[in-house]
C-alpha cells in the first residue's frame, strides 16, 4: 500500500540522517551502509508514486470514467491498466441496439 512505501521512505530517510550526522566530510561517509537505504528510499519513492499514478481517474474523460469506476474497477484492474486497454485496444465509442451483441474483431457473429 502507498502508506506502507511512504514508511519506507521515512525509515530510509531516518537510517541516512543518522548515517550522515556529525559526517565532517563526503570522504567519512560510509558508502556501504548509505546504499541500502537509498535503493530502499528509490524503491519505495516509484512503488509510492505508482500508487498515486493509478489512482488519478480525473485523467480519464467523462465516459471512460463512469466505465471504469462501473466495469473494470470491480474486476482489481488499475486506471493505468484501463488507460493501456483503451489506447492499445484502439477503443472507440458506439451504440448497440437493444439485444445486439458487442463481437471481438474476427469472431464473426
């Protein structure tokens, strides 16, 4: 969860402060113990953001919004999934008479 990697970040953050505090120079520092917590920091930092990204329906338009918050949101996929779907897919808008059936290309009816 985004809660989870923003507590990462701030243990990351935490263990560094405490590795660079009293550090007179760049050439104390101990390079060695520094790294894990900046890939932990980096981790958590894209991890988070990508919680945030899938999060943003308000980049959908009006009709891709109401269809996925009533389709595609109950089935766990993400905005972002949703926004490859219909960019990949090549969606297009259209209406169906009462009773007539949405055919994948190539299927025939």
């Amino acid at each position: 969860s985004a809660s989870a990697d923003m507590a990462g970040v701030a243990c990351a953050m935490y263990g560094v402060w405490q590795e660079l505090e009293g550090v007179a120079s760049w050439d104390d520092v101990d390079f060695g113990n520094l790294a894990p917590l900046l890939l932990l920091m980096g981790f958590s930092g894209v991890h988070m953001a990508r919680h945030v990204a899938d999060g943003e329906i308000s980049d959908l338009s009006e009709r891709e919004a109401m269809l996925y918050c009533k389709t595609f949101q109950k089935s766990g996929i993400t905005v972002s999934e949703f926004q490859q779907l219909l960019h990949r897919g090549r969606a297009k808008w259209g209406r169906l008479a009462p009773g007539e059936e949405v055919v994948a290309a190539g299927q025939g009816a």
